[in-house]
C-alpha cells in the first residue's frame, strides 16, 4: 500500500515538473525582426541594409585570414530560408572558361555554401539555412562556415 501511495506521489511530481524542463524547441520560423534580434544576441553589430518592410536585410562584418567579409542576412520571400550571402565583388575575369570552372570546383569543395553570379555581373558566395528551429548556436555555426569558406577560397575568388 505504501509503494503505490508513493509511486502515485512521483507520478504525480513528474506531471508537474516536467513541462519545466521537458519543453520542446520550437520549430516555427524566425521572423526578420527576431532574426535581427539573434544576430544581436550573438554580439554582432547590426547594420541594417535594407529597411523596407517584409524585405528587411542586415549586415555583420566579420574578419578572418585578413579580409574583412561583410556577411548579408535576409530571409526569402517565402520566410523558409535565412539567406547568408558575401558580395566578392567584379571578378578581372569571370568570362575565363578556367575561371569558373575553378569556381565550380570549390563549390563541391564548401557545400551547401556556393559562389554564384548576379545579373550585374557580382561574384556572390551564398549559404541557405531551413527556417525551422533555428537557434542562436545554429546561426553562429552557418555565419562561422560561409566566413570561412570566404576565407579558404579567396585564391580563387579573387582573380
């Protein structure tokens, strides 16, 4: 009698203690202000790129391997995506067929990162992060990747 009266009792204890401690992340998507918002708790200085509301994009500099690398944030039209992307500038030789098959060939080394080109002519490395259960530790491993891949890459980028 005495074992079941206590065994109600812990049953009973766990009920009301676990959602303390047994709280699910959750996995709804960030919004563009509380993506603002992680990338300030992660101690970097925000500086806001575009501001017009629903397209709101953000800048971090960063440095490493003595480049400074300003990384952009901004989420996708469709919100499922928090874009990381570094503008590389105008390549003296993006029309060299060796060129971008260099390029090509460093994007199968530091995938999911890529490089890519804009319709006026910009080199770009751009890295796609699922909006889904994104945490602080989550971003600041995505922000560490594209800066060094930026980084590793600039023989081939910098031409």
């Amino acid at each position: 009698m005495k074992s079941q009266s206590l065994t109600r009792y812990s049953i009973l204890l766990c009920m009301l203690i676990l959602p303390f401690f047994g709280k699910a992340q959750s996995c709804d998507p960030l919004t563009r202000p509380q993506l603002k918002e992680m990338l300030i708790q992660l101690g970097y200085a925000v500086k806001d790129i575009v501001t017009t509301p629903g397209k709101e994009k953000y800048s971090i500099a960063h440095n490493q391997g003595g480049l400074d690398i300003p990384v952009g944030y901004e989420l996708s039209p469709s919100t499922s995506y928090i874009w990381l992307t570094v503008n590389l500038g105008s390549p003296k030789d993006s029309s060299s067929a060796q060129f971008n098959l260099d390029l090509l060939r460093q994007n199968s080394k530091i995938q999911p990162c890529f490089f890519y080109f804009t319709d006026s002519g910009r080199l770009m490395m751009g890295l796609p992060v699922e909006n889904r259960g994104v945490t602080n530790a989550i971003l600041r491993k995505q922000s560490d990747k594209i800066v060094s891949d930026v980084s590793k890459t600039s023989e081939f980028w910098k031409r």
